[in-house]
C-alpha cells in the first residue's frame, strides 16, 4: 500500500478522555465554602421563617387581645351603663 500526500499532515484521533484534577477525597478539601454556604442559606431561612412565624402569633395575639378589649368595652357601655 502507498501512502498519497493529500497535504493534510493532522492525524485525526478522539478526544481523550479528560483526566480528573482531583480525586474524590479531595473535593470537599479543595471547595468547602460549598457545604458551608448551603448550610448556612438553609440556617438564615430557617431564622428568617422563624422570624416571620412569630411576628405572625404576635400580631394575631396583638389581633385577639383588641377584638376582646372592644367586645367588654361594647358589652360594658350596652349593658351596665344604662342601669
């Protein structure tokens, strides 16, 4: 078999397969901010939730406690004040 010059001298291989840098065990030495970051999203929202649900219970106590000073406010003026 002869070999015919066509001009192209690049030899036409498959990509390799690309090597890891890092093997699995170094992964949460080489990014720990990643972890961290997550658990720390996760804690903020957990307080800002917990944050919310108690202003909430503080204004339905704020709520409840007018509807009740109004009520014996009212029930005082109808039924005591005219005797």
């Amino acid at each position: 078999m002869k070999y015919v010059a066509t001009g192209d001298t690049s030899v036409q291989r498959p990509n390799p397969p690309r090597q890891r840098t890092q093997s699995p065990s170094d992964d949460s030495a080489a990014e720990p901010g990643i972890h961290t970051r997550t658990a720390v999203v996760i804690a903020v929202t957990a307080a800002a939730a917990a944050v919310v649900a108690a202003a909430a219970v503080v204004v339905v106590v704020v709520v409840v406690v007018v509807v009740v000073v109004v009520v014996v406010v009212v029930v005082a003026v109808v039924v005591i004040v005219p005797y």
